[in-house]
C-alpha cells in the first residue's frame, strides 16, 4: 500500500507543479485570461478536451456497465466516438469563428448572440441551466473519487476534501491555462492506464480466449450484442447508448475547448487527439468491467470495479499510477466544470446579465471570477456527502441536461438561418424542463433514457417557435 500512496502522491505533486509553473508562464490580467486564456495548441487542446469529457464516469461508471451488460455496452463506445468527431468537424471550426467575431468568451455568451438577446432572458436563463447541471455532474466525479477511496482502505472524506480542494486551489490561482495544461497531462496518464489495466487484467484472466470462454460460462449473455433483449428493451439500450453518444454536441465544459484553441488551424490536430483518446477511453474501461465480471463476480457495487482490480492486484507503485489515473480522470473534469459553471456565473448571469448596466474593472470580475470558482466548488461538494445517487445516474442526467439544454440551440443557430431568438429561448427552457420530468418520469414510464428524448423534443420545441416567429428582416438586423 505504501507503494500506492507513493504514486498517487507523485501525480498530485506532478499536477501542483504543472499548475504552479502556468501561473509564472501566463499571467491573469483580466477575467478573459482567466475563462478563454491566450490560445492554446493542437497537444494542449486536443488532450484537455478528452479528458474534460472523460470524468470519473470513465473509470467507475463506464467500467461498471461493463460488469452489468457487457457486450450490449460497446455500442457507447462505437457510438460516442463518431459524434466526438462529428463535434470537431462541424461545430468546431464555426465556433471558432463566430465567437472571435462576436468577441464571446463562452459557448452561452456566443448562443445568447447570434441571434439577438433583446430581454437579456436567453444569458441568463442558459448560463442558469448550465449552472445547475454542472453541480450534478461535479457531485457525481467528487463521488466517483469517495468510492475510490473506500476500497483502498482510504478515508471518503479526507479522499474528497483533498482532491477537490486541490483542484478549486489551482483553478483559483491560474484559471484556464493552469487547468488546460494540468488536463493534458491528466489525459496522457489516462491513455496509459486506459490500455494498462484492461490488458493485465486480461493476461491474469489467461488471454482472450480464457477471458471469452469465462464469460461465456458466467452468462452467454454477457458476449452477445443483444444482451438476451429483444424488442421494446433492446430498443430502450439502443436508445440509451445514442442519448449518451448525442451529448458530446452540447457540452459546454467541451466547446469552451473550440473558444480557447489558438486559431482553426490548430483544429485538425486537436481533433486527432481528441477522437483517439475517446476511442481508447470507451472501449478499453468497457473490457476493465468485463474482466472484473470474472475476476470478482459477487461483486455488490459494479462501480468499485477500477479500485477493486487496483486494490486486488497492484498495491505497489504502478497500482498508484492506475489510481492516480482515476483521480486524473475526476480531477480533469471538475476543473473544467468549475471554470465553466464560473464562467456562466460571472460573465452570462453576472457581467453580461445582471450587472450590463454597471461598468465594474476587469480587477473586480477576476477577483469575482476567482471566488465564484471557490463557491462552485464547495456547493458541489454539499451535493457530494449527501451522495444523492450513483455516479452513472447524476453523470447521465448532467449529460443529457447540458446538451437538451444549450446544443440543439446552438447547432440550429449555426445551421439554420430561420432560428430566431424566440425559439433559442423555448430550447433552454424546454431542454432544462424536459431532461428533470423525463429522468423522474418518463424515464420509469417507458424505459427510455432522459439523453435522446429531452434533446429531440428540445430540437423540435425550437424549429417549430422559429417558424412562428421568424421574419426575414428582423433576422436580418439582429445578424448585422
């Protein structure tokens, strides 16, 4: 264990000296240095935005679904991977013009933009949304952390402080580049230990015709693509790995990456990266949880399969690199998280909403920005003691939220040139409402998932207002 405890505390010494060094390279003038930075490259970009969207769902959610369903989960992997791209082809170099061109700091500042905002109603009520979502999505990685630290004999609460404060202490101090730097090398220790914990645990199974065989012998289910479902339930897990793979089009936590890149450019090589780490990312923790269906298949919570496997088999210096990926991956995200939910707070809500009127100094919001990091941070943590639900259940609900709420909007706006403010408006209230009714009831009526269905109706909600209210003349002026 000493040998664990070793490498872990390697990474976060490793981590607070990254974070450490950014601060001396790029200093923090002003709000916008703190959220957008001064450009960042392909490596830094493409690495950070994975690793972003990876979160303690990649290694304690994802890997748990594996031991669930098996092989009936590899249609996230094939799925996620193809709108990750289609992300970056699409939506990323646009973004990228549009917000140099509107001078948007955020992907709600841009939204609430291109189309007009004359009631103010669209910042302030998407910048809102996004907010609330991002605490359900930081308390379910600060979870993902506690449940790590149970099975490695380490105290829940000590495990979250520490990793949690650490992340709001080096966000404060360097904002986006102390994160985005510190998230390129959380990536590259995720990519390592992604393919490193599978692979020995499936050379301890015997090979890939031992682990094939043993799960064929625990449940041939677990090696079919059906999953024993036919029918209405194979159409519901269908449904489910398409909400999930339909939400990389509307992170904001991830388009931020597409307003803070150096210029398109550096997209192509950004993009690469991207789409190769989310590959290794889905498919290789889905074979982690298949091999612990072998490895401990009486397991009580499938979600401590990762520190289970860790604890089990390699209490020594590698085994705190494999937890320190696990951290890497939770620590990653919350750091965007909590620059995204400051960003929506002091620019959306605050500066460009609520305080438009009031000319404050940039010294103020870097300040204001600074605290709305710490408060962020520190209400997530309340939702994370009260433990309100499994890592999986508060990721997907955040995930779907985040994209019913602010993708389809966005993506309309981009594309479409009939979308008017009025329908943008209906999307964010729409989306937000529809993703909390249809996780509480929807949901356990039908047996689909909040993802696919919130962001359909949401997409719907809006071209319909739009051909109601759209006029060609004034859409003409609100464009400039």
């Amino acid at each position: 264990m000493n040998g664990v405890i070793f490498g872990l505390a390697s990474y976060f010494i490793i981590v607070v000296g990254i974070s450490v060094a950014s601060t001396k390279l790029r200093t923090i003038e002003s709000q916008s240095d703190y959220i957008v930075g001064k450009g960042f490259g392909s490596i830094v970009t493409g690495f950070a935005a994975a690793s972003t969207l990876a979160s303690g769902y990649a290694f304690i959610g994802l890997v748990a679904l594996g031991y669930a369903m098996g092989f009936l989960a590899m249609y996230q992997a094939i799925l996620a991977p193809i709108f990750d791209f289609l992300c970056w082809r699409f939506l990323a170099p646009k973004i990228k013009e549009l917000s140099s061109k509107y001078n948007s700091m955020t992907a709600v500042d841009l939204l609430s933009t291109m189309r007009g905002d004359p009631t103010g109603l669209i910042r302030l009520l998407s910048g809102t949304a996004v907010t609330i979502f991002m605490f359900a999505y930081l308390g379910s990685n600060i979870i993902a952390a506690g449940k790590t630290a149970i099975v490695l004999n380490l105290d829940y609460t000590t495990a979250i402080l520490a990793s949690s404060f650490l992340v709001i202490l080096y966000v404060m101090a360097g904002g986006v580049t102390a994160a985005y730097w510190a998230e390129a090398f959380q990536g590259m220790l995720m990519v390592a230990m992604c393919l490193v914990m599978p692979i020995a645990a499936i050379v301890h199974i015997g090979g890939l015709g031992a682990f094939f065989e043993k799960l064929h012998a625990i449940n041939p289910i677990l090696v079919s693509w059906s999953g024993g479902k036919v029918g209405w339930p194979l159409f519901a897990a269908l449904w489910l790995w398409f909400g999930v793979a339909i939400g990389f089009l509307g992170q904001p936590q991830g388009l931020q990456k597409f307003i803070a890149i150096e210029s398109k450019e550096k997209i192509p090589g950004a993009a690469v990266i991207a789409v190769v780490f989310n590959s290794i990312r889905q498919y290789f923790p889905l074979l982690l949880g298949l091999s612990c269906r072998i490895l401990f298949p009486t397991l009580e919570d499938a979600e401590l399969c990762t520190p289970t496997f860790i604890n089990s088999f390699f209490s020594n210096f590698i085994g705190g690199l494999m937890l320190a990926a696990v951290f890497a991956a939770i620590m990653s995200t919350n750091s965007s998280l909590l620059l995204q939910g400051t960003a929506e707070l002091s620019v959306n809500v605050l500066r460009k909403g609520l305080f438009k009127k009031k000319p404050l100094s940039e010294g103020f919001y870097k300040k204001f920005s600074q605290a709305c990091t710490f408060v962020f941070g520190a209400v997530a943590l309340v939702l994370a003691f009260l433990k309100v639900d499994s890592v999986f259940s508060l990721n997907q609900l955040a995930w779907a939220g985040l994209c019913a709420s602010f993708g389809p909007g966005l993506m309309l706006s981009i594309y479409w040139e009939k979308t008017t403010h009025q329908a943008i408006l209906a999307g964010v209230i729409s989306g937000t409402l529809v993703t909390f009714i249809w996780y509480n009831g929807g949901k356990p009526l039908f047996g689909l998932h909040q993802g696919t269905s919130s962001f359909l109706i949401t997409t719907a909600v809006i071209i319909l207002v739009s051909l109601l209210t759209y006029k060609r003349s004034e859409m003409e002026e609100a464009a400039g």
